[in-house]
C-alpha cells in the first residue's frame, strides 16, 4: 500500500510518497509560493533504485492548489523524478489538518461533513484551516471520490486534557458561545515520540509519567500520562506556551492591552506584532534562527544571550510544572529542529534539573548525529532523556492506512 501524506499551507504544499510495507519514503518535496504563478516552484528528493534524485526550486506557474497537485503527480510519475507508473498505485491521502477544535478527537475519513466541520473551525486557525480545505478539495478533484482521503487532526492527541487543564478563567459564557479553551498543537508529533519513547524504554506507555518537549520555529511541550495528554503547553491557538522563533508564548494580557493604547495599533497589527515580529526575532534583534541567535551569544551577543536564556528558562519550568501536576516523571524527550541539534540547550536544561537525579552523558549528548535517535542519560540518572526525531508524516500515513484497512473489513 502507497499513502501520500499532504500538508498543505496558504502558499505551500508539502508532500510525502509512502510504502507501507516497510514504511519507506518513496518521494518528498514541497510546492512553495503557490497563488503567485511567475514565481512558484518545486523542490523533492526522490529515491530510485536505492539513489537519491534531488531537484530544487524548479519554477512552475502554480495558481491554486489544484496546480500544486498536478505538478506532485507530474514529478511523481514522469521524467527523472518518476517513482511511481501512475497515481492509480496510491491507495489513500493523509491530510495533516491544524485545528480539529471540539468536533474532532481523532483521525477520521474525509466525507462533505468533515469538511464543513472543518471549515466551521477556520476562526480558530485562520491561517491554516482555509488551506487543509484547497488542499483536500484539489486532492479529490484529482484523485476522485473512489480514493479514500483521511483527516489527521494536529489537536486530536491533546483531546484527553481534564477540564481544569484546558479551561481559561473567562467568563463561561465564552466557551459555551465560542469554545474557547486550550487545544494544543504538534499533537502529532508529541504522540509519535511518546511512543517511541515507550518503546525504546520495553514498558507500555499507559505506564509511564513523560514530557515531550517539541521545541523548533514553532514549540510547544507535553504531559503525557499513562499514555493521555494531562497537559500542554499551547493554548487557543499556536501563539500561547514555550518562546518561539517570532511567537511571544505565554504572555501578560495587559501588555498586549497595553501596547495597543500607546501605539494605536488594531487587532490585525497585534496579532502581527504578537506570531510574526516577536521570540527570540525580536528578543534578540537579530534572527529567528536559533543556529544565528546561538553563534551571536557565543560572540557576546547579549539580547542573544537573554532570547536563549529565556526559552531555556521556560523549558525548565515547563518541565517542572508537569513533573509536579502528574505527579512523577520517567522520561523527558527532545524533538523538532533545536530538540534535536541544539545539544548545548539540551545539556543545560538537564544540568539545571539535576537536582531531580537526572545525570547525561555529556560527550555523546555533543557529539548525536542530527536525525538520530539516541538516550542521553546514563544508567545512573533517575529519569532517563532522549533525543527522538520526530516523523508526524510517518504517523498520518498509519492513521490513514488503519483506516483504509477497517473500511476493508
């Protein structure tokens, strides 16, 4: 069985081709800049005959999603880049969709009312939702309707938060009107690592107390317990939790109150300020990268310095307040873009936490291959650390497959 797994952006379209059977990646590539035809283009790496094919910012005219799709089928099944005789060899697409709000708690197959369902969410992801929707629409007017088309919810894995973890204290009117209250996001991801997590340690995850700690451009850190999520770090939306690479986290509401009274800004100008022009970008001054931001602090940079002594701060509290609300903690895991490469963050959080027992091993923690698995913790520490890469395609493609099976059934 062949899955592709599309997650599609405003202006993006990101593909990944998958065989089931051994759960390889046949092809993968992103379309960019989509709706602006004179200059959008193509990347992939596909994997022939055990080569790796690459091609890189290809200009194609794309003006909608519809000519994203044609222009994935075009690579995956011609030329040089061909993978695949025709897209009649794909069983089923997977849809990563953002925000899955109070209507959805776990994967499920495509039909009108799911994606009226997910419309109705598009307040609450303005910015993504709109684009799930051109994604799955020009995906069944490529594919038909005899291809099943699955929607994998980003929220979903965060459903299980108790109402004293998910409620904000507004008037409860709000929620009843509006639901509003705390999703969470990268559920995708914190479920994929926490199980491997389980794994990797040969006890069930039903057993095990675990942060999942998913810290890149955009970051957010779990509670995981006995296999449910008891807590998260984003809220409404992506904007609320862990410092990000243009996010302000968890932040004063009066601040934001306040900001707008002195400079006269409207609602659309602070929501600006708030995801795109704040983090570590506008800590620092300099970056949202944190390979930039951590070379400037290396050179005394010292707004550097303070944006990652900030996050790091953040991240340690984090850990210590879920620590304490599940009441105990096996494992801390570390994914996304910094959890992986950031090892100099990695070892001072852990050096700033071993008053709990936790003990790394500092020469291989330094020295872990980007894209590696690996436990850095040694056989004395009370709680074991690992850094795990996370694969949320790989776990849209299972979801989808698993679906597909039972309609078999």
């Amino acid at each position: 069985m062949k899955i592709l797994v599309i997650n599609a952006g405003s202006s993006s379209l990101k593909y990944q081709l998958i065989d089931m059977t051994d759960e390889s990646v046949i092809a993968k590539g992103i379309c960019e800049r989509v709706k602006d035809p004179e200059n959008s283009c193509i990347s992939g790496k596909h994997y022939i005959d055990g080569k790796e094919v690459r091609f890189d910012d290809v200009l194609v005219p794309m003006k909608n999603h519809t000519d994203a799709f044609n222009e994935v089928k075009k690579v995956l099944t011609t030329g040089e880049t061909k993978v695949i005789n025709d897209i009649s060899e794909i069983s089923a697409v997977g849809h990563r969709i953002v925000q899955g709000g109070y209507l959805f708690n776990k994967s499920v197959l495509i039909d009108q009312s799911v994606i009226d369902g997910i419309e109705s969410l598009c307040d609450l992801a303005p910015l993504h939702n709109p684009a799930h929707i051109e994604g799955i629409k020009a995906s069944i007017a490529l594919f038909g309707s005899n291809v099943p088309q699955v929607a994998v919810f980003d929220n979903a894995f965060h459903s299980t938060m108790p109402p004293e973890a998910y409620m904000f204290a507004l008037p409860y009117e709000y929620y009843e009107k509006y639901k509003i209250r705390k999703y969470g996001f990268h559920g995708t991801s914190h479920r994929f690592v926490s199980n491997r997590c389980a794994e990797i340690m040969g006890r069930p995850l039903e057993e095990l107390k675990i942060v999942t700690c998913h810290l890149g451009n955009g970051s957010s850190i779990t509670a995981v317990k006995n296999g449910k999520v008891l807590d998260t770090s984003m809220g409404l939306t992506p904007l609320d939790g862990e410092i990000m690479g243009t996010r302000t986290g968890a932040i004063d509401p009066s601040a934001v109150l306040y900001i707008m009274k002195k400079e006269n800004k409207t609602p659309d100008e602070m929501d600006e300020l708030l995801n795109k022009k704040s983090g570590i970008l506008g800590v620092s001054g300099l970056s949202s990268d944190d390979r930039d931001v951590k070379a400037a602090a290396a050179k005394g940079n010292e707004r550097a310095k303070l944006a990652r002594g900030m996050q790091i701060y953040r991240i340690i509290r984090y850990i210590g307040a879920y620590m304490a609300v599940m009441g105990g903690l096996d494992a801390i895991v570390f994914t996304g873009g910094i959890g992986e490469n950031a090892d100099d963050m990695r070892a001072t959080i852990c050096d700033r936490l071993a008053f709990l027992g936790i003990e790394i091993d500092k020469p291989y923690n330094a020295t872990l291959v980007k894209g590696k698995e690996g436990e850095i913790s040694t056989k004395n520490s009370k709680i074991r650390v690992f850094v795990l890469p996370t694969n949320e395609e790989l776990l849209i493609a299972r979801d989808t497959r698993d679906i597909v099976n039972s309609l078999k059934a």
